[in-house]
C-alpha cells in the first residue's frame, strides 16, 4: 500500500524518466528521424523532453537557461519589508543593490497646513504721508487728492486705515476699536477701508444693488446719521475707472464707474417706513442708521437683505450708551446673525434664489470708534468686538508703525484735547449772564468781521431745550406763537405716529419750514443768524436748520446755533470758530465738555472754547483740568503734562470788548439791554410763560448733576432772584419759591381755594384755568417733563420699573427722573 501512494506520487516524473533514461539508439538514421518526430507529437510543449530528446541524440551537453520568477499579485510586499526570491538571481561577486523603497523608517504626516509668509521685516518703510502709502486703492488715494482736495492722512487715519485694511487670512482678520479725539477724521478712517474692501466686487458679473447690504453704520443721533450719509455720497459718486480705461471726461463703452452698485441709504426716526421698505427691497449696499429705526427694520421688514453682511460699525459708541441703547445693540447683532444663518441655511437647502459664488466663508468684521473708553463702552466692546485691537492716534507723521495695543490697554487716560484750542473761562455773577452772552457775542462778531479768510460760525450749549427755545426767541425779538409751542408735541408725534403716517400715506405731508422760520435777525446781534437745535423739534425743522447753518455763507455773516447736546457728538461742522457754554454740563462731566468743545479747532484749525461760571462753581475749572490732558508734547518729545490750565477772563473785559464806550459806559448799554429784555417778556402773556417755563425747566436741568459734583454745583447754592433776571424776569416765578415750602399750603393756593368756594356758593363754576395761567400760579410746571416723557417713550428708551416707566439715562432735557422733579418743584409729597 505504501508502494503504491509512492508510485502515485512520482508517477509522471518515472514515467518522463524512464522515457528520457532509455532514449532509441542505434540503427539507421531513418529509425532515429522517427523516434525523434514521435516524441515531439507526443510533447509538443515540452521543450525539455524535446531537449533531453536532441540531448540524447546528440551526445553532447548544453548549459541550462536561467529560469524568469514573474512576480505574482499575490507577492505585495510593503516597504520596510524584505523576502528573499526562491531562485536568486546569480550575481557578481562584491556587489549588492539596495531597493529604494525598502527598510526606511516610518515618518508621520504633517498636522499643521504650511503657513503664508509673514510680512517683510527688512523692506523699505512705507510713507504713510499719503493715501496710497497707506494701501488704501490707487484710484480712491487719487481722487482723494484731485477731486476732494485732500491731500493727507491725519494721525488716525494713517494709524486705523492699515490695521482695518490688512491683507491677513480671515482666520486671523481681528475687529477694530479706533479711539481718538474728537475732530481728528474717525468718519473716513473707516469709510475709506471699506470701500477699499468692496470696490474688487465690482468685476464680479452678477454683482449689482440687490447683492443686499453689505455694510451697516449705527450713529446715535439723526444729524450724526446725515452727516456720515452726506460724506459717503460724496465718496461714492467718484466715478472710479481702472487705470487703463478712459478718463472721467471721456464717454463711450467703458465710461461706468466701478462704484455704480454701491448705493447708500439712511434710516432715520421721523422719516416714512414705506420709502425706506421700498429702498430696502431694491437693495442698499451700504446703510447709514440709528440703533431704534435700524431694529425696527431688522425685525419687521422680511425684505431687508444683510445676510451677506461684510462691515458693521458702531460710531459714537460712548453716545450710543449715554442714550441707552446697549439692550438695542445687543438686539441688532442678534438680528444680523440670524438673518446671516437663515441665508447660508437657505443656500446650503438649494432653497436660495440668489446667484451662487458668494464666498460664505468670510465672517463680518466690526469696528467701534470712542472718544473715551469707560466701563459701558468697554463692555459694548466685549459684546460686540471678536479678538479686538485697539488703534489710537500716532505720535507723528513720521512715524512707520501705528499706534496699535490690546484692547485691554488704554484705560484711564486722560481726556486729550487739540493743542491749537484755546480754553478760556468767565465767571459771571448770575445776573449779568445774559447780558455778558450778548456782549461775548458781539466780541466774536466784530473779529469775524475783520477776518477776510472764511465765514465763521458760533455754537452756543444750554441745558434744555425750554431754554433754547426762549434764547432764540428773545434774541430774535419774536414773540412766540401756539405753532412755535407746538413743536414739541410735533415732535414726539412724529416718533410716536410712524405707523398711523404709512396708514395715512395719501395725506399731504406737512410743509418744511423756510429759511425764516428757521433763522432769525436779531437787532442786538448785527450781521447775524440765530438758529436753534434739539431734540424736541420735527425732523424737517432740524434737517432745514443743519442745512441752513452749514451752508457756506456771506463771509461778512456770522452763524449763531443755540442747542442742547444733541450737537455735542460727532458732527462736524464747518467753520466753527467758538463755542461757548452757556450752561456747564450736567451729565457726563468732563467727557460732556470735550464733546462740546469738539465740535471746533478740527482738523488743525484753531477756535475758541468759553465756558460760563458762576461764583457759586469757581471750583469748577480746577476740578476740570485734573480730568484733560495736553497734546501739546513735552520738551522730551513726549505727551507728559498731567493737565490743562483754562483761562481766566473778567466779565468786565467781555463787557467793555462787546459794548464798546469809555469808563462806566459799558454798564449804562448793557442795562439797556437788559431793560429791552425784560419788556419783551412783559409785552405779551406767552413770552412771559415761555421765559417762566425756560427758569424752570434750567433749575431743574441744574439738580440733575450728578452726586460726585454736588460739592460745586448745588441748586441751594443758587440766588433764584438774581437767576431769574438772566431770564429777564424780574422775580423767581411762584412754582420754585414753593420748594422752600413743601409741607406748608402756599397763601396763594389758600385764596384760590376759598374765592372757587364763594364762586360755587354763588352760582358760579368755576373756569377752568388755562395753560399759561397754571404755569402763571405754578399749579402745573411739570409740562416740560411731560413732553420729554413722550419724546423718550417714542425713542424707545424707557424702561418698567416696579410698573413704572422711567427713562433708563438723562434725556435731551438732561432730567434724572420723575421722582427727582417731583421733589424739586415741591407739588409731590
């Protein structure tokens, strides 16, 4: 048995063998043939057999080929791996060749994607002299230079410009929070950037207006909000041409401009929502808002398209939080990222009709520009702010770098003030301030008039807009009219019926005021304008009166603007020689005073700043000048000087300068003035209620200050006798001298009782009394407060406490509170 599985095993190899071992031998060539043509039928592939045959035929040996080993499929070999062929190649001696891909080390991949160069350390030193040096576009540095006729870059500009416009990966792109002084040019340090970012769009073929909002600016105050739309209009109609294209005189097929899509729009309060819905559907690339119009939008127009929005900026930030409106902010950058995120949603679910290529990555960039950084505006800072830098002014046009830090640095700076401002202080015994008004501006007047160089302007700040109204009318010789009255609540109707106008919108809108309703002559005034502002006027009065007052004038002219704060922010008005304060500051102290003295010596002009003092407030001014710093450097070259010193003037000098005679003259013509002041008031029953209403309404403004400057300004510090004359009034009206009386019933009150008894037991009603006659009696001051409730309400900055609305900040009236007012007049407990 086992033979045989030896036999089946090495069947065919005995077979071969003894076919091979007994090879035919012999005989005649002729049997050879055959045996040979026999066993190559038999095998035809077997070329060994056929080889052994020839082998054995011949008789003589061959050497035997070198077998090919094909590699199979199955011999994957992995690199750092070796096998050894079973039939290796014969090889020379001293020789052996190593395989390249064969017992290497194991190397891990990259993590991290290869980073782009970094900027170059050792090239030439930028000049940031000049628009283009900045980076900023060829063409917009050009015209710039020949159609604006700018030429520099001020100090922040050549410091925010290349850090808003840096070249970085998005990734690495951070948020910019630009502070500087006020007049410096923030407005176009960051509308030049951005135009910069978006005029590359323009050679994409499907962009046009209906791309959506791409760039949205917040101010807090209308004027604000007109004036940056004013500036970006003007930017934008540039007709911007690549180089190579033909000149902007030339017409033909290349004659658009590169900015043709980029359309600006303005949402303001008071102005109609369905204009500025019909405006949104069209598609407003760049947008120009205040906070409360910009929500509104934002949460009831669906047609509103900021998905795509690239730019946000918050100007005035430290404004926009004396105004109350952090919960507004907060409520936009939610409103524009989930408007972003249903968009990129709708493109992601091909649900979208807008034209793809859109790069959804890019995230949007915000800018915040502060004068001041305060614990409010910090903390918008954080909310609003991704990785922020802090861009501050640099120290000189020289300079290579700009002023760049963390946004956690800069705190508690002091207040820096432009070095050519002259700041100068007056104190004035309160009876003669409105005659030492007058006198300073007929001072100004006659330097203007010397002056050939340019029209001058001049902006007087007082603490309510019941003593604006009266001053403009007093000055003007005007006897007020119920339409001048009724302002107020036109006003605040405005605010409160946008909805009832879009309603009514096939009514006839009302007539804007002209040029005479909006300024006055005034006889004590020669060659002048008076124009007034604030916030309780309708909205065509005050857009009239920014334009009358800014509009270039007779340079033999001179243009008098009384105002309350709401011109202390951001406008920049042209031409502004002084600005006087009539009425300090009662909220914001000294940040309240750099905004106001801001609005003159901008941009390297010069001007004056006065401001009024008492001699109850002569600490004032030393209290004042801890809080500033000078920008005038040091002999070190530094920013050294701890603070500024205001100059003193005597009241008699601006008396004797304004009114002019010799000796004691100067008294005899202000006290005509005075004299013609006070029979304005007595010539008719409204200028004598307007000029009580305005003495209120300033003692009130004058307890709102707050606690940390009570030890300077004090209501009971104040002669309300010698108040009321600055009023031309020759007594305190009834409804103070109350307050030195709460608990007890005032005589007059106990009269009015009685004769209204003896009136019923006649027969008699009694007639209601009228609006004057209350404010006659003091039985209703407290109108004023009621109109500045209604104006906040409309605002949408009051808030509910305890079921209560009470205005979350002071207003434009500069008034704490109700319960404060309440106190102060004596006719609540």
């Amino acid at each position: 048995m086992d033979e045989d599985i030896i036999l089946n095993i090495a069947e065919n190899y005995s077979t071969s063998s003894k076919k091979k071992a007994t090879p035919k031998s012999g005989g005649r060539w002729t049997d050879r043939l055959k045996a040979k043509r026999t066993a190559k039928r038999k095998h035809p592939n077997d070329t060994s057999a056929a080889s052994t045959s020839e082998a054995a035929l011949d008789r003589s040996p061959r050497p035997t080929k070198r077998t090919k080993h094909e590699r199979s499929k199955d011999d994957d070999r992995t690199p750092g791996t070796f096998s050894v062929p079973t039939n290796p190649a014969p090889q020379a001696s001293g020789q052996f060749i190593s395989s390249l891909f064969t017992f290497n080390p194991s190397v891990s991949n990259p993590k991290h994607a290869v980073r782009a160069p970094g900027a170059p350390s050792n090239a030439p030193l930028r000049d940031l002299s000049t628009f283009s040096g900045l980076g900023l576009n060829p063409l917009i540095a050009a015209h710039l230079e020949t159609k604006l006729d700018i030429k520099k870059p001020t100090a922040i500009q050549r410091s925010s410009i290349p850090a808003i416009i840096s070249e970085q990966p998005d990734s690495t792109q951070r948020d910019v929070f630009i502070q500087s002084q006020t007049g410096s040019g923030k407005t176009l340090s960051y509308l030049l950037p951005i135009i910069h970012d978006l005029l590359p769009l323009s050679s994409l073929s499907y962009i046009d207006r209906s791309i959506g909002t791409l760039a949205i600016i917040i101010a807090p105050t209308r004027e604000l909000a007109k004036q940056i739309s004013d500036v970006l209009e003007t930017l934008l109609t540039l007709r911007l041409r690549p180089q190579d294209e033909n000149p902007d005189g030339e017409t033909g097929e290349h004659s658009e401009r590169l900015t043709r899509w980029l359309v600006s729009g303005l949402l303001i309060g008071g102005a109609t929502r369905t204009h500025e819905k019909a405006r949104l559907r069209k598609g407003l690339p760049f947008l120009v808002a205040t906070p409360g119009r910009l929500l509104d939008h934002l949460q009831n127009t669906a047609s509103f398209n900021v998905g795509k929005c690239r730019w946000l900026v918050l100007d005035e930030a430290d404004r926009l939080m004396d105004l109350g409106f952090e919960q507004t902010i907060d409520g936009i950058l939610k409103g524009l990222e989930g408007r972003r995120k249903l968009a990129l949603t709708a493109v992601e679910e091909g649900k979208s009709h807008e034209v793809g290529g859109w790069d959804w990555s890019r995230s949007r960039r915000t800018v915040l520009c502060s004068a001041t950084i305060r614990d409010d505006v910090q903390k918008l800072a954080g909310v609003a702010l991704r990785n922020p830098i802090m861009v501050k002014e640099a120290t000189s046009a020289s300079s290579s770098d700009p002023a760049l830090s963390d946004s956690k640095s800069g705190q508690d700076d002091p207040f820096m003030l432009p070095a050519q401002l002259s700041q100068k202080y007056i104190v004035v015994p309160l009876k003669l301030r409105l005659v030492t008004l007058i006198a300073l501006l007929r001072s100004i007047i006659s330097q203007a008039t010397r002056s050939t160089t340019t029209s001058s302007k001049v902006i007087v700040f007082l603490s309510c807009t019941d003593s604006v109204d009266f001053h403009w009318h007093l000055m003007g010789n005007r006897v007020p009219t119920s339409e001048s009255a009724s302002d107020s609540e036109d006003a605040a109707s405005e605010e409160e019926g946008d909805d009832a106008a879009e309603a009514s919108e096939t009514k006839a809108a009302p007539k804007t005021k002209s040029a005479k309703d909006v300024g006055l002559k005034s006889q004590f005034l020669p060659q002048a304008t008076l124009f007034r502002l604030h916030g309780s006027l309708p909205l065509r009065v005050r857009q009239e009166t920014m334009r009358q007052f800014v509009k270039e004038q007779d340079k033999s002219s001179l243009s008098i603007l009384l105002c309350t704060s709401v011109a202390s922010r951001g406008l920049d008005l042209p031409f502004v020689r002084a600005v006087i304060q009539y009425d300090l500051p009662t909220e914001g102290g000294a940040t309240e005073y750099v905004h106001r003295v801001g609005r003159t010596a901008r941009v390297g002009k010069s001007g004056e700043a006065w401001s009024f003092v008492s001699p109850s407030e002569s600490e004032w001014p030393a209290w004042l000048s801890t809080k500033l710093r000078d920008a005038r450097p040091s002999d070190s070259g530094k920013m050294e000087k701890p603070s500024v010193q205001l100059d003193q003037v005597g009241y008699e000098n601006v008396l004797k300068s304004g009114f002019g005679g010799s000796g004691t003259e100067f008294e005899a013509r202000a006290t005509d003035i005075q004299l013609a002041f006070e029979r304005w008031v007595l010539k008719s029953q409204q200028s004598a209620n307007m000029a009580r209403k305005a003495f209120l309404s300033h003692t009130r403004a004058y307890a709102t200050h707050p606690s940390d400057e009570k030890h300077i300004f004090h209501v009971k510090k104040l002669h309300l006798g010698h108040l009321a004359k600055a009023f031309a009034l020759r007594d305190a009206p009834a409804a103070v001298s109350a307050t030195k009386s709460k608990s007890k019933p005032s005589k007059h009150a106990h009269t009015t009782t009685t004769s209204s008894k003896r009136e019923k037991a006649n027969g008699k009603v009694a007639k209601k009394p009228v609006q004057s006659e209350k404010w006659m009696h003091g039985e209703d001051p407290m109108d004023a407060e009621h109109r500045m409730n209604k104006v906040v309400r409309a605002q949408g900055r009051m808030s509910k406490k305890g079921g209560i609305s009470i205005a979350t900040d002071a207003s434009e009236f500069q008034i704490a509170g109700v319960g404060d007012l309440a106190k102060l007049v004596g006719n609540f407990p």
